[in-house]
C-alpha cells in the first residue's frame, strides 16, 4: 500500500521532509535516524478528540517499521535520568484504545527531563486542548519536535539517542469561517522552566530557521508571511 501524505488531514496546510514517514491512524511521524527519534511530529485536534472512550494504555514498546541499526528499545531509557517523552500526547488520542495504544511506540519518543514532560511541556499539551475544544474553533493543526544547538554539546543515551536541548510546537487553529491564528512555541528541555509559558513564544520564521523545516508551507500569501513573523499573543487559558 502507497500512502499518499496529500490524503491526510494532518498534512493539509504542509508537511516537512524527513528520513522516514511513519503514518498512524491519528498522527504522523517524521523520522530521523541521525538522533533515534522524531525529526517532528504532526497530528489534528478536534472535537472528536475531546471523546474519552479507553484508558491510558502504558504501553511503551519499539516501532518495528523503523529499520533495526535507526531503532530505539526501552533499555535505551533505562538508568538515563530522562522520561521517555512523547511528541503526540497519549491524552490527545483517547478516543480508542487502539489510537492511545499507538501513542506509546518509541518512533514517537523523545528523551525529555522529568520536570518538562511532567511540568510545563504537559501544561502547553492541555493548553492547545483547551483551544481546540472552544465553540469558535473548527481544528487545531500541531507539529512539534526536537531542538537542537549544535555549537553545544549533544548527550546521548542509550545507543546514540540524541538528547534535545529544548522542544518546539507550532500550533495553527482554524475557526469556523475559515479564519487561521498560527503560535509557535519553543522551551529548553529543562527540569524547570524560567519563565511562564507565553513568555515562549517565537516567530515561526525563527523556529524555521532553527530547526530547518518548512512549517505550514502550503499556506500562502502576505498575511501568512505576517503570521509567521509575528510572535503573536497567546490564547487565554
């Protein structure tokens, strides 16, 4: 089976490039092999998510899609000091158990402090919930990923798992006219973050520019350049 990404919700308004394309049911993977884990990651929220019919599924196991010599295993986490952080939230996909299941493969793991997974990364998860369940709004488009200074010193854990000096979230919600309102969002990978969560809002442009991937590139025209210069303002919570 050929997946066609144009076919796929999540890719409506663009999707970068990466080493390997990892297609669940309700997310999408863009996979590096250089840094054993997701280069990004893409999903849509909507109402349909707010629906919670399984439970928190635990279930941390390999992704036998990604080829052996690129994969990370749970002992790569072990003893390390870092959670086994996900991109796309287990909370995000409650919808089914199958859906929360897929969740928790490695190809969607990132090594992330304790303090961050559990403390302000979950806070901006339930942030961009909160938004997408407003009357006013249609969808929420994420991608988020790693961060990486490269004129910095890069851990490793496990067999070359890369550990990202911080994580980005670009959120682009559309409303019910068809209006769009993008934010994006950068943190250090810190057990406590020094400043309130609105205080991390970048221009998009800039987190382009960091990471190297196109965001929303199928969006066009003056007021999407604006959008994605502007640092923008964040929602109220």
């Amino acid at each position: 089976m050929i997946e066609v990404p144009s076919l796929r919700a999540e890719t409506r308004y663009g999707m970068p490039n990466a080493d390997l394309l990892l297609f669940n049911r309700h997310y999408i993977i863009g996979y590096s092999f250089l840094m054993r884990q997701p280069r990004w990651a893409m999903e849509v929220i909507d109402p349909d998510t707010a629906l919670i019919g399984s439970v928190r599924a635990d279930s941390f196991r390999p992704d036998f899609r990604v080829p052996e010599q690129w994969r990370v295993d749970l002992e790569d986490y072990v003893k390390s000091g870092y959670d086994r952080g996900h991109l796309i939230s287990s909370a995000d996909r409650r919808a089914t158990d199958i859906a929360n299941s897929e969740t928790f493969l490695m190809s969607n793991m990132a090594p992330q402090k304790p303090g961050f997974n559990r403390g302000i990364w979950k806070e901006l998860e339930t942030a961009v919930r909160s938004l997408a369940s407003r009357d006013e709004v249609l969808e929420v488009y994420t991608i988020c990923g790693p961060l990486f200074h490269f004129k910095r010193e890069v851990e490793k854990l496990g067999v070359d798992v890369a550990v990202p000096h911080g994580f980005f979230k670009s959120v682009l919600a559309e409303d019910r006219r068809g209006g769009l309102k993008l934010w994006t969002f950068a943190i250090a990978n810190t057990e406590t973050p020094s400043k309130p969560l609105r205080e991390m809002l970048k221009p998009t442009v800039d987190v382009e520019a960091w990471t190297g991937l196109p965001l929303w590139d199928r969006l066009r025209g003056a007021n999407v350049d604006r959008m994605k210069r502007n640092r923008g303002r964040m929602w109220a919570q």
